[in-house]
C-alpha cells in the first residue's frame, strides 16, 4: 500500500534553482554589507573632514585677535577703553575662536561702573566691546557716602579712588533706604531733579551746588557757591522759586552783595524772598 503524506504534493525546487536562490541571497548581503560600508565610511571621513575644519579655524594666524574694539553707549565714561579691556581679560593673539566671552562678559558685569555690556566676535580678527557706563551725579550720605547714578540708582560705596566733584545728598535715612521705602524713592527722584535735571536750566554754575539735604519739615535746602549760601526751597513745585532765585541771585551780584541765607518758600508770602545778608562780596 502507498503511504501518502500530507506534504507530498509540495513540489520541491530542483539544484539549479537552489542555486539561484542562493546567489541572490548573497547578492543582496554583499549589497547591504556594501551600503554600510560605505554609510560609516562617509561618516568617518565627515568626522575626519570636521576635526581638519576645527583644527585651521582654531590654530590659523588668520584668526588671532589682534584688536579688542570698545564702544561706549550712553553718557558714563568713568572706565576708559585700556581699562575696560584689562578688566574684560581678553589678550592679543589668542585664537577668535577659543576667546572666552562668557567669563569676560561676567568680569565686567561684576564693576559696579558698568550697567550693561555685550561682547561679539567680528570675524576674523576683532573683538568688540560695547559697554553702557553708569554716570555718577552725587553723593549720598547713609551713615557712609555712597555714589549715585543718574538714574537714581545708588550704586556703589564710595572710596577714596573715586575723588569726584559732586554734591552730596544728605538727610535720608538709611533705615527707610535698605527697607525699601517708597519715601526715600520720592525723596531721590526730587534731589536728582536738581542735581541733574533732563532739561531745566538751573540758577546756579556747574559746580556751584555743593549740598542737597533733604528734611521732612522743611524740605530741601541747598548750598551754593565756594562761600556756601544756604537756600530753602522747601517742598515742590519748583519752578517758580527758581525763577526768583534766579533774579534774586542776579540782584545781589548787581550790587556786590552776598547772602549767606536765601528763604523762598514763605507760604504767607510766595512771592518775596527771605534773605540773610553776609555783607559785600569780597
């Protein structure tokens, strides 16, 4: 009897058609094999290409600094060019490239001087420095002198380097300042408009107001001249007091007298003058 299995009816390849299967098969490995090769290939030869391509960039003559440029915005101007490139850290002939800008940038951050800084490679051999300076416009006395900005920003303490000829504002109080007070804010803003208005012209020289001091009762008084001439202004608005300071100031120079106190903030009064003559001028 003939067994019949239920795999007989299968018709099984012949040798050469073995043979050709087995042919493409490798055929198509060599093929992938090749394609794999090759990827890795091209990837080593980036790398390679890459490595070269950083290696001229950092190692060129071409791209040593040679110059470490510095532009001043805004009105400050206390630190000049050579001394904000020392501070900065920066040297000649160090590679573009491998120039440190994030540690120098902090360094100048960290002098009180500079309020904003920026620093950008100019291809292929420049650095520039673009720096905003605080401008000081007066001391102010908070058990200690400190400098202010013209911002009314306090911005450092004062030492003995500093040696500039600015008024000093007085009468604050230290307390209310570290606190935060919106008083000592107010307070500011009004002696800055004095000391360094945006506009207004003064009635007083350059250099004349030598103090600003500020009090709750009586508002601000101010010292003029070398021979200092105490004048109460009191309490805002200005203007007008200033305008009879004006005429008040010119009067007395047209007859060689000097006042050693000027009142003008009489409210029974608002339109004359209080004085304290310290007799001719000399």
């Amino acid at each position: 009897m003939r067994v019949i299995s239920r795999h007989s009816n299968r018709r099984v390849p012949d040798r050469a058609t073995r043979i050709a299967q087995l042919k493409a098969l490798a055929l198509a490995v060599l093929r992938s094999f090749a394609l794999v090769t090759g990827t890795a290939a091209a990837a080593a030869a980036t790398l390679w290409g890459g490595w070269q391509v950083e290696r001229y960039l950092t190692t060129a003559p071409r791209f040593a600094i040679d110059e470490l440029a510095v532009t001043s915005i805004g009105s400050g101007d206390h630190l000049d060019a050579k001394q904000l490139r020392a501070i900065a850290g920066l040297r000649l002939g160090d590679n573009i490239f491998r120039a440190r800008l994030d540690p120098a940038r902090t360094r100048l951050e960290q002098n009180p001087w500079i309020r904003t800084v920026s620093l950008t490679r100019e291809l292929p051999r420049r650095v520039r420095l673009t720096v905003e300076q605080r401008r000081a416009v007066a001391y102010v006395e908070l058990s200690g002198l400190y400098l202010l900005d013209e911002t009314g920003q306090v911005f450092k303490r004062a030492t003995w380097e500093d040696q500039l000829d600015l008024p000093t504002l007085t009468g604050l109080s230290r307390r209310d300042f570290i606190a935060g007070s919106p008083e000592i804010r107010s307070q500011i803003d009004l002696a800055l408009g004095l000391i360094a208005p945006r506009k207004a012209v003064l009635p007083w020289d350059p250099g004349e107001l030598s103090e600003v001091h500020f009090d709750s009762d009586l508002g601000l008084t101010l010292e003029l001249g070398s021979q200092p001439t105490e004048v109460n202004l009191g309490f805002p608005p200005f203007s007008d007091k200033l305008e009879r300071l004006a005429r008040t100031r010119g009067e007395l120079s047209r007859r060689q007298l000097r006042a050693a106190a000027l009142y003008l903030d009489d409210s029974r009064q608002p339109d004359h003058v209080g004085m304290a003559l310290a007799g001719p001028v000399p």
